[in-house]
C-alpha cells in the first residue's frame, strides 16, 4: 500500500483510496452539508452508511470504511436474488425516513435539488454503491457514495434503483422474462412502501435516464472519459424503448 493507500475500484467521477480502516477521496464544497447529512443519518440508526472522519491534512474527506462487496458490471448472478431487491427497497426507504427530517439551512450540494423536495436522494443508489457481505448469503450490509445526495422526490431514487436492480434496462443480462420483470417491480414498489404506479414508476424512470443522458455527456468532456459518452447513449436508447 502507497503512501496514498489502496486505490479502490470504481469511482468514475473521481479516484477512492482506502488508508486502514478509512476511505479518503477529493473534497468538495458540497463535502461539509454530506458529511452533516451522513451524521445526521447516524444519528438515526441508519448504521449501513459510511460515518464522516473530516479532513485529512492533505485536505481530502475521510469516511469510515465499509467492509464487503460492491459488485460491479458484468453483475454476479446473485445480485438478482429477489430478497436483496426487496432488502434494498427496505434500506433506501429507512435513509429517505431518516434524511426528511435533516436540516438544509446552508446546505450546498454537488447535484441539484428537484420538486417535490420530499426527502435527501442519494441519486446514485444501485447495486454498485450497495455493500454486500464477503459470504455464501451476500447479505445487504451497507450503501456508499453519497456525495451526488441533494433533496428530491423519493421516487426519483426508487426509480433509478428500479431500472438498475428489477433491472429495466435495454441490454443488461438478466434471468428474468416480460412476467418476471413486473413481479420485481412490484416487489420493489412493496418494499418501499410507495403508492407509485407501475406508469408513474415508468415516467419516472425515462426523466432520470434523460437527465442521466445529459449529466454523462457533460461529465464525458469534462473528465476527458469518452465511456460516458457510451453510457449516455445507453441511456437514450432506454429511455426510447421505455417510452414506445
């Protein structure tokens, strides 16, 4: 391990090092309001996110590190056990319960906030930021990267892990038919506990694959990563088969 520690993987929008038993990556203006919000979240038995340590003295943001899996793309078969989507419709409805409650006098956030502004998004909740246990069972054990969270609607969360998880999307590999699909989306709808529609559901998901669109092809220039470029033209073609 360098001096700058275990460079994890992931991270498109910036490098991650893990440095013992804390994770350290580039800060922000928005690095004070997460690092309340991950306090205050805490503070509220939310157990499963990453707790802030403030600065190191190079000025990066330390949070705690959250032992486990965050699986990444080609996805392991087991991600698509259904207990670990209702599991994770459960976690993301407990973080929005716990966030409506969290002060924003002063709040400065890297996404933009949306109407309704019902509770804090975590606007990247997926498979890849959930943590999983290094077991046979791969229990739900935790959620990261939190630095995109700013208000929203709660389905504006619901729908993106919808699309990522059911999955709803156009070519990722999955086991499941037309049927199946619906029973996922369902089951993660009852999980949450949200009187969405399937349509309303639907609706949500094409504007935040737009959105996604645009943010990816910003960020492709920006960041010099000609990928997400790719992954905004994946989006598009989602969002039209959802929308036909």
């Amino acid at each position: 391990m360098g001096s700058e520690g275990e460079l994890l993987s992931g991270g498109n929008m910036g490098e991650v090092h893990r440095v013992g038993d804390e994770v350290r990556r580039t800060a922000g203006p928005w690095t004070p309001t997460i690092h309340r919000l991950l306090t205050h979240l805490a503070d509220r038995g939310i157990g499963e996110a990453p707790r802030p340590l403030g600065l190191s003295d190079d000025g990066r943001e330390r949070l705690t590190f959250l032992p486990g899996t965050a699986p990444a793309y080609p996805m392991p078969a087991w991600v698509w056990a259904e207990r670990l989507l209702v599991d994770a419709g459960r976690l993301l409805r407990r973080i929005h319960d716990a966030s409506a409650g969290f002060d924003r006098t002063g709040a400065i956030w890297r996404s933009p906030s949306r109407e309704p502004a019902e509770v804090v998004c975590h606007n990247d909740f997926a498979q890849y930021n959930l943590i999983f246990t290094d077991d046979d069972h791969h229990r739900l054990s935790g959620v990261i990267d939190f630095d995109f969270a700013s208000p929203g609607p709660r389905l504006w969360d619901l729908a993106y892990l919808a699309y990522r998880l059911v999955p709803i999307t156009g070519e990722e590999q999955h086991p499941f038919g037309d049927a199946e699909v619906r029973h996922r989306v369902r089951a993660l709808l009852d999980a949450y506990g949200s009187p969405a529609t399937e349509a309303e559901l639907r609706s949500m998901i094409i504007e935040r694959l737009a959105h996604l669109a645009a943010f990816s092809d910003a960020q492709a220039i920006a960041l010099g990563k000609p990928e997400l470029a790719e992954h905004a033209a994946q989006y598009r073609r989602d969002a039209d088969r959802l929308g036909g």
